[in-house]
C-alpha cells in the first residue's frame, strides 16, 4: 500500500470528537453543530466556547461540507446563555478574558466562508441568542423562546448582543430586548427581523437543511464573497461598503464557477459549480 492510500485510510478514520458538541455530515455535505451539555440546558463554558471554535474552524476547511447548522442537543433548548454558575466566580480580568475568547469564536462563525445556519428549538437566551446572532441565518421552531436577560443579573450582553441585534433588528428592539430582558416568541422574534423563518417542531430540521442546501447549490465563490461583503459592509459607511462591493463583483469575473454558470444560464441547463 502506498503512503498516499495508507494517509487517505488514516482520514477516511478520522472524526470529529469534541467533548461538549455532536458534530456530523450528512450526505449532502450539511454539517449539524451541535452543542450538548444537557445538565446546563447546552449553556456555554468557556470550555465549549472553544470547542465550538475549533468545530466551525476545522469545518470550514473540510472540503465535504457545504454548509453548516449550528443547533443545541435536545428539545428544551439552544443554548439557555452563558454558563452562569462558571460565571459566578469570575473576577473583572477573568470576565475580560471570556469576552475576547467568546468574541473570537463568534467572529470565526461570522467569518466563516461557508453559510452558518442557527436553528432553534427551546430557549435561546443570553449568550445563547449571541451565539444565533453571529450566525448567518437564523431558523426557529414555534416553540423558540428568545431573550436577553443579562439585566436581570445585573449584566449587559458580553458577546456582542448590543452591537448584533441593532444591526439586525434595529435599535429600538434592541432597545426593548436588552432592557427588558424578556423571552420573546418565535412568532415575534420573526415579525421583527431577529429570525428568518419559523416553523412547526417537527418540520425544523427538513425546513433548516433545505435552507443548507439550497445556499450550498449557489456558486461557492459567489457565496462566500456575499457573505463577506455584508459582513464587512455593515462595518463601514455606504461609500466604503459600495466599493468593496465593486471589487468583490469584479472579481468574480476571474472565476470559473461565474463563466460556468452564465454559460448554464444561455444553454438553459443546470450550472456545476466547482468553487473556483
Ligand atoms: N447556566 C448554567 N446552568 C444553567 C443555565 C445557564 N445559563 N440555564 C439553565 N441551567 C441549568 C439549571 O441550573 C438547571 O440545573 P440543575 O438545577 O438541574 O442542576 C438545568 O440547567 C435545567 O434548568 P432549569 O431547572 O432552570 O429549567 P427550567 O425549565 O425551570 O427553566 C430556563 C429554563 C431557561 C428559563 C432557566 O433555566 C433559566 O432562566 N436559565 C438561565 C437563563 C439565562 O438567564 N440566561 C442568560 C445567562 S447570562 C460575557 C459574555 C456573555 C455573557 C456574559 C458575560 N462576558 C464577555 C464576560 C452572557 C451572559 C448570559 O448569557
């Protein structure tokens, strides 16, 4: 057996083991994230905070996955926030810390060149509604409970909330959210922007990988320089944001996944896309 089959044996073994996540791939190339600490309602440590960075870095370079869910085990909750009773102890320097660790990770969802998808089933809350924010899409289930309740602990939200939701949503419910720290229905997070569909429990899973597939069946290239126009628009002024725009829609005419699929359009037929 040559080296090269001996390294493809070793990979075709290798799987994705993180303590605290269910990771796997399907058929289609849509991976389901997972987290999964149901003793704590899957809230996030600063263990698994780490843990979901490395899942979404490894799989973001995995060439058999196309799109990517990001959920909470079980049907009770997503992720009920941070972990409070590991937040309990934590003195200013150690909070600091969990910020930058918690921002980095979601700044890695949010850049991450393949679609994200949060779906959502049972409390969202805290950390967890950040941890739904950073993603690229959201899906929520009928039975979603979505809040900010850090002011009731006498918190503001640490990863990122404040800054997320107003630009999702907009001020004014960021406003109502954060202050209040009420739970919302899925209903309502819809009606104001914060998820992009709701459906029936038992449709959550057909509904999101639907979702997956249909964005994975896009030209990657294209999909990946949207998700990072928007990105890093929303970061500068309308003048900025239009020329980075430019040079993205320029570049897309070096690529052959776009003569591809102006050809497939002309020819009437199906465009396959090679991500390059
Ligand atoms: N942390 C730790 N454990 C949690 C938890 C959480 N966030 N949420 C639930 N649990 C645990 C409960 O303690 C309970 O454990 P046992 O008593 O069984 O050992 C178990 O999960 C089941 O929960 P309940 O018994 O409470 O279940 P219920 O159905 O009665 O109530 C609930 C469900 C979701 C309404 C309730 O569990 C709840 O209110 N949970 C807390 C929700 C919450 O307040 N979340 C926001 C947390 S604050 C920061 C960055 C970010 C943040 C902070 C700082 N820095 C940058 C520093 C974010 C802050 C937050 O997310």
């Amino acid at each position: 057996m040559s080296t090269a089959e001996e390294l493809d044996d070793v990979m075709e073994e290798v799987e994705y083991t993180w303590p605290d996540l269910e990771v796997d791939v399907d058929e289609d190339g849509i991976a389901r994230l997972a987290v999964s600490r149901p003793d704590a309602l899957n809230a996030l440590n600063a263990e698994v905070v780490g843990q979901i960075r490395e899942a979404i870095e490894e799989l973001a370079m995995d060439d058999a996955v196309s799109a990517i869910v990001l959920t909470g085990s079980g049907d009770k909750a997503f992720v009920a926030g941070a972990d409070i009773a590991e937040m309990a102890d934590y003195d200013p320097l150690d909070a600091r810390a969990f910020s930058h660790f918690g921002q980095d990770m979601l700044s890695a969802i949010e850049a991450c060149p393949k679609v994200v998808i949060a779906m959502i089933q049972g409390y969202a809350l805290g950390g967890g509604l950040e941890l739904a924010l950073a993603c690229h899409l959201r899906v929520a289930s009928t039975t979603a409970k979505l809040g900010l309740p850090e002011v009731g602990l006498g918190l503001i939200p640490g990863f990122g909330g404040t800054q997320r939701l107003s630009r999702i949503a907009g001020p004014a419910v960021a406003r109502e959210w954060i202050l209040t720290g009420e739970q919302f229905s899925a209903e309502e997070a819809w009606r104001v922007g914060v998820v992009n569909r709701v459906v029936e429990p038992d449709a959550l899973w057909s509904e999101t990988r639907g979702l997956a597939i249909k964005v994975a069946s896009r030209g990657p290239v294209a999909v990946q320089a949207a998700l990072e126009t928007i990105r890093r628009g929303l970061e500068v002024g309308q003048s900025e944001g239009e020329s980075l725009e430019a040079d993205a829609f320029g570049m897309m005419f070096s690529t052959r996944d776009m003569k591809e699929g102006v050809q497939a359009f002309l020819e009437k037929r199906k465009p396959e896309f090679e991500g390059r």
